[in-house]
C-alpha cells in the first residue's frame, strides 16, 4: 500500500535580481528583474507503509522544499501528491492528525517551561485521549531515556535533551507518517547514535513511514535500506542503498598493516596507493580484482593484518552530485 505518492510534483520560486550599487538600485525602481529557481522539478516517487526512506541532496537541492510541500506547508507550483490519500496543501484536519514533520533546527517547545507544558498542549490539540495520551507518552520517555528531564525549564537542558524532548513532542498523537528533516543536526556522536536507535525502535513497533533527510550520512546508513537522492531538483537515484553504492563505485579499500618495512613503489602493482604511513596502508582496487589482488597483498608482503572496505556512502553521494566519472 502507497502512502506517499507523487507525481511531477514541482515547486519555483521567482527571486529577486538586482545589479550592485546605487545605479543598480535605481535601475531597479523602473525595472526589476525575476529569476526563476527550479526548487523542485518535476519529481516522481511513491512510498510504501512502514517503509523508512533516505531523502538525501546537497544544500539546496530540494529535499526541504519536498517535504514541506508533502506536509502542506508549501504548495506546488505544479504536479500532484497524496500523503495517506489526501492532498497535503489542502490541509484537513484529519490529514493533520495523522502527521508529523521535525526539523532539526526549529523547536516548538516553550523556552521557559519544562517539556511536560509543551507535551500537556498537544495532547490539547491533537485532541489525544487521557490513556492514550499517557500510554503514548510513557513508551517514548522509556525509549529516549528522558524521564528524569520532563519537569526540568527546557533552557537548562542540553541539545541533545531538548531533540529528544522535540521528538516526544512530535510523537504523542502517534502520526502514521514521519517527515524528519535533519533531525541529528549539530548533536554529538553518542546522541546520533541514541537518536538513530530511536527512530529504528519506533518504525519497528509502530510500522510508522518515515522520510529522513540527514547530511550525516551515518544517519542514512543505520536507517534507510532505500534512498532517493535529489539534486537541483531533480531526482538522481531512487532504489537500494548497496545498489547505490555497487552502480556507482566500481572499486573497494584493501587496508593492509605490515608487520615489517615495504617498500611503497613495490605496492603499487597492487593497486592506488591512497595512504601509506608505516605500518598501515590505504589501496584502491577494482572491485571484480579484490580476491585476486588481497592474495597477492598476502603473499608478496609482510601483512600481519589486512581488512576490506566499501567505499564510504559520503563518497558515494558526493561522486553522484559532482557528475564525476566512475573511478
């Protein structure tokens, strides 16, 4: 069952130019000129119950834009889309109710009172039932580990509690859809990971679909087993994460520790030298060459440890983005 279906859904912007200088301000009051920003260009995809899909782009190529339009905060200029059968932009409270989207660098919470105020009113909005309202509450504050946090001001808490505070807040009348737009922003490595943990948990036992854009591409990783990758607006590459990565790079990192000195011209039959700083080792191989050159690593040097690596996804998606050729 599609839950999220789009079909060359577009969104422009018509923006501003002016010429530098006091002539340019003046030409301006006679003349002004637009440019128009394809946002969104005529996009296409569909999204299936509990599926937890990677929204990934550069900056401004879209991705935010897509979702703001997928929750009904912008609407196209374009195209069509339907977020569990409705219309987003028409906005029905039904739809609302069913919803919710993050943005890492917004907060809704209020600054000067503890979470439990801000967790009280949208139980108030949403119109959530007493018992549904405090089971609900009770599995996020076990699963984010906050319970010692939901009566203390949320100017005192630390990033990372008030993310996890945002998410409860985001949550409690249980939405079916998920739209989280960097969610891990600007959190250290250990509150990414709890973060992540999270999301996984809640998809999990909830089967909510969620849409995850993330410029820490760990985020995707851990996460998302499908990605769409846009990019000016347009969409470059739905499908599997791996077969992203198998489409893209046609090599893999044979990371050798020698047990003695090598000589590192005499590496280079195994393959590019990427790093060598004894006793460790960085070489790019082809990937059909992997086997057949790891045993010649093995037996023509002193390896007294040799792993193999995929290329990183960071590399995947900035070769991508570049329009680089394979390597």
């Amino acid at each position: 069952m599609n839950i999220v279906e789009v079909s060359s859904l577009s969104k422009y912007f018509y923006v501003y130019k002016k010429d530098p200088g006091f002539l340019g301000s003046l030409k301006s009051l006679i003349h002004r000129k637009y440019e128009t920003v394809k946002a969104v260009d005529s996009i296409n995809f569909t999204i299936e119950k509990g599926e937890m899909v990677g929204f990934i782009g550069p900056n401004g190529a879209g991705k935010t834009t897509t979702l703001k339009m997928l929750s009904g905060l912008l609407y196209p200029t374009q195209g069509k889309a339907t977020v569990l059968g409705f219309s987003p932009w028409e906005r029905k409270e039904e739809f609302q109710k069913q919803f919710t989207i993050v943005m890492g660098q917004k907060n809704q919470l209020w600054w000067d009172l503890p979470a439990m105020e801000t967790f009280l009113l949208q139980k108030e909005i949403y119109e959530v039932p007493e018992e549904k309202f405090s089971k609900t509450l009770s599995m996020l504050v076990d699963l984010l580990e906050m319970k010692q946090i939901l009566h203390i001001p949320v100017r005192r808490l630390s990033l990372g509690q008030r993310m996890k505070a945002e998410l409860v807040a985001s949550l409690l009348h249980s939405p079916k859809v998920l739209f989280l737009d960097e969610p891990t922003i600007g959190l250290d490595v250990v509150m990414q990971r709890r973060i992540r943990e999270f999301i996984r948990e809640y998809n999990r036992r909830t089967q909510a679909t969620v849409i995850l854009t993330s410029h820490y591409m760990e985020d995707v990783k851990e996460l998302c087993p499908r990605v769409i990758v846009i990019d000016h607006g347009k969409i470059a590459y739905d499908g599997a994460l791996q077969k992203l990565v198998d489409t893209y790079v046609d090599h893999k990192m044979l990371n050798p520790v020698f047990s003695e000195e090598v000589n590192k011209n005499n590496l280079k039959k195994i393959g590019d030298i990427l790093f060598f700083e004894p006793p460790q080792a960085k070489i790019r191989v082809k990937r059909q060459d992997v086997s057949k050159k790891a045993a010649e690593l093995l037996s023509l040097f002193p390896v007294a440890d040799l792993t193999i690596e995929e290329v990183p996804i960071e590399d995947v998606i900035e070769e991508i983005f570049t329009g680089q050729d394979h390597a």
